[in-house]
C-alpha cells in the first residue's frame, strides 16, 4: 500500500470530502480561466462542489447534534 493510501485511510470522511471539494474547485477555476466557453463543464462542476459542501455541513451538523 502506497503512503497516499494510507493518508486518505487515516482521514475522517468529513475530512476526505473536503479535500473532494478543495480538488473540484482548482479544476472548475481551471477551466473558467482557460476555458470560459465551456459553460457546460463549469456548472457540473459547480454543481458537484456545492453537493459535497452541503454533505460537508450535514454531517457536521449531525456531529454536532451527537
């Protein structure tokens, strides 16, 4: 198993979908600034990011209620 494996493994769900999140957003302002006409592609990934956010906050909140 590589070392990456074994980091990810060690991570919180909560922690790996922020990293999710982190990595969708360097894409989406990827393609907005190389790609503008791609109008598509930016929302899916607009999309995606706001979807992983908003199951970030849930289970935070679920956290919290615990």
């Amino acid at each position: 198993m590589t070392e990456g494996n074994q980091q990810q493994q060690q991570q919180s769900p909560a922690q790996q979908l922020a990293r999710a999140v982190t990595n969708i957003r360097k894409v989406q302002n990827m393609v907005e600034l190389n790609y503008p006409n791609q109008g598509n592609a930016i929302h899916m990934l607009r999309e995606a990011g706001d979807l992983v956010w908003a199951e970030i906050q849930r289970m935070q909140q679920q956290q919290g209620q615990q």
